[in-house]
C-alpha cells in the first residue's frame, strides 16, 4: 500500500511531533493493515518529503547501519555511510556512525583502513553553483554492456543527473542526464566534457541556449582530455568500488569457467539488460550518499547545491530527444543513432519479453541480487545470468549470430 496514499495524515502527525514508529502505529491501527506501514518505510518517506528526522537512538543506529553494509558493501566509510544514512531519514553524527562500523563488522572495517586513497593536487575553482557541469562516462563494464554517464556541479560537488545504459548514446544521455539537471537546477554558464561524440547533441543544445545562460562571456562548452575533467574522475573512484568492480568480478568468474559465451548476442543482451538493473541501484545509492555527506571544508552537497544556478530555463525551450536530435540531424546533416541495445534484442513480441520478465522476476529479486554481489557473495548473481538466457532462450526464436 502506497505511503503516499495517506500523506495527509503522515503530515500532520509528524509535524506534531509525532516519531516515524509511533505514525507507523497509527496507521496500522486506523487502517486495518500491516502492508507497507513499517517504521522503516514511514521514516524513509518522510525523508523523501523533507519532514523533520527523529534521533536515532544507539540501539537502532546499530540495525541501520548493519542494514547499511548489506545495502552498499564493505566500502562504506564513516561519511559516505553518514550520507546514506541521511538519504535515508537517519539522523546521526559521523563519529557515532564510525564507532558502530568499527565495531559490527570488523573485516570490513580492517579492508577500508588498508584501502589507499589518492588526493587529487589539482587546482581548481567554481565560484557559484551554475558555473561549471562537468560530464563524463564511465566504461569499466562496458565489455558486458554496461556504461555509467554522470553530471557534477563543480561548486558544490553535488551529482545532478546520471544515467546507466547498454552503450552510450547521444539521445540517451541528453534526454537522462542533461535536460533533467537543467530542467531541475537551471543552464549552467558552462559544460565540460571530453572528446568524445557521445556528448554531441548535449553540447548542441547547450550552445543554442548560450544566450540564456548567466555568464555568457564564458564559452558554452569546452571538451578537453579525461585527465583535465578531474571533478567528475574523483567520482569514479568510488563508483568502481561499490558498483562496477563486484559486478565485474562474478562476470568475470562466468566467462573464466566458461559458462557465460560473451559472443552469443541472446547471452550479451541478456547480461547486459540485467546487469545495467543491478548497477541502477548501485549507482542511485552512492549518489544518494554521496549528496548527504560531509566534504571537509566544504559542507554537504546538497544543501550548498539547494539554490539551484543562477540562469533558469522553461520546459519549452529544452525539447525532448527525439525532437532535439532531429533539429540536431537539419542542421548539423548527419544523424545520431537513436537505439542503444547491447548484443541484439531476441524477442519477437512485446508478449514474450513479458513472459520472461515475469518468470525471471518469480525466481529473483534485483536488491537481493546486488546486496549479495557487493557483500561478495556472488553465486545469486551468477544463477540470475544463467536463469535468464535460459528463461529468454526458451521465449523466443532463435536469433541469427
């Protein structure tokens, strides 16, 4: 049952003072059902909301953060898990968070201390949040048909937009990653991206709205080497290690024992779909701890990102992607491919591909999957793959190689 159904009446009583568990209670005993009205969901909603968090008392910091780590895996620090937790409706200092991960999990405590971290040297400025987006891609998976695009505000290092994808794709990542952060925060005075083609129908549209931006004795766009894009690159680091390294490493294992033939489009189509699922949910959790979290001498994304740029913009003069990649084909003369599929899609019907998605989905559940692949167990994971190409083969035609 839907938390946002009775919105009304979670609003009221938690303005009231009310606590999450006492409102979970409440509507458990008013509305005669269970489903959906535990402590948890109602604390989560009401952070969605922006509603005032209770303190987390020790005992139940305790559950939140061990539920934490199944969530993310061993990579969680003392402030990243803080973010999280925060993302979540769980209010708690960082020194009470690093005492409870030192303590319920030891191994994992031991593995981030030995962990090394490179400070990046470079020089750099933004002086207000709308002077710089930087974009970038990330390919660690892209051999399984997987690829991370990202959008950083460089003043307050906050992730406005990210989108993850079979391959990488102009329309995809203007219509996912660029028009919603400027629909959502406004037109920054300048994007910067690398050189790659991906990016070409973003900085199309960027530069046609140049004249709206707030500073526009800046170039609209620069596109530089990878290595010069550094606000973006320190994402990365922590995407690969919570993400894309253990999901990478039970592929891998599937290929080694070669059990997964990554030649095989119906496989490649399959890996691909179900891994980009998993690496979504990934992915939103480290964005979602990372925007809450500390940046020392800094402050937290979020709330330094609050304001939005400078340099507004209506819906109307962003048009969606397929209109804007046509403006972009009649002026530019050349045409951007408009699919991103990995492999070749298998099903003939709209009905088989709802057969198997049925069938996988009574066998699986996707959070399931990914806690196991980033708590290392990856043997879910591995069946899931195997289930899938089994399930899809037994859907649909064979398809041509």
């Amino acid at each position: 049952m839907a938390l946002h159904e009775y919105a009304g009446f979670i609003s009221e009583h938690r303005n009231n003072g009310m606590s999450c568990g006492d409102i979970a209670t409440a509507l458990c005993t008013q509305f005669g059902t269970t489903r959906g009205f535990s402590e948890r969901n109602v604390r989560r909603w009401c952070a969605e909301q922006g509603l005032v968090r209770d303190f987390c008392p020790d005992s139940q910091l305790e559950v939140e953060v061990a539920e934490g780590i199944l969530e993310t895996g061993l990579s969680f620090g003392r402030k990243m898990m803080t973010g999280y937790l925060s993302a979540k409706g769980v209010k708690a200092s960082e020194g009470r968070v690093g005492n409870v991960l030192r303590s319920i999990h030891q191994p994992y405590h031991i593995a981030r201390q030995q962990g090394a971290r490179n400070l990046n040297p470079i020089p750099y400025n933004a002086e207000y949040m709308g002077h710089k987006l930087h974009v970038d891609q990330n390919e660690k998976l892209v051999m399984f048909g997987v690829t991370h695009v990202m959008a950083i505000d460089g003043f307050s290092k906050k992730v406005v937009g990210h989108s993850t994808m079979p391959i990488k794709n102009n329309i995809v990542i203007y219509e996912e990653v660029y028009r919603p952060a400027v629909l959502s925060y406004g037109l920054w005075d300048q994007v910067r991206v690398d050189c790659g083609k991906e990016f070409y129908l973003a900085l199309f549209i960027q530069e046609k709205l140049a004249e709206h931006r707030h500073n526009t004795q800046r170039q609209p766009y620069l596109q530089t080497p990878s290595t010069r894009n550094h606000v973006i690159e320190r994402m990365w680091s922590e995407v690969n290690a919570r993400v894309n390294y253990p999901l990478k490493t039970a592929l891998v294992q599937l290929v080694d024992q070669e059990e997964l033939d990554m030649e095989d489009n119906t496989s490649r189509y399959c890996v691909s779909n179900l891994t980009c699922q998993l690496a979504r949910i990934g992915i939103t959790n480290v964005i979602q701890a990372w925007n809450a979290h500390r940046i020392p001498g800094r402050g937290i994304p979020n709330e330094l990102a609050k304001e939005g740029c400078p340099a507004k913009l209506s819906e109307d003069l962003l048009p969606v992607g397929a209109v804007a990649a046509d403006l972009y084909q009649q002026e530019m003369g050349s045409a951007l491919k408009r699919e991103s599929i990995f492999g070749s899609d298998p099903f003939p019907s709209e009905e088989a591909q709802q057969w198997t998605e049925t069938e996988f989905g009574s066998l699986f559940d996707l959070l399931s999957l990914y806690q196991n692949v980033v708590n290392h167990n990856y043997g879910p994971f591995k069946n899931a793959v195997r289930s899938l190409i089994d399930i899809t083969s037994r859907h649909v035609r064979p398809v041509t190689q």
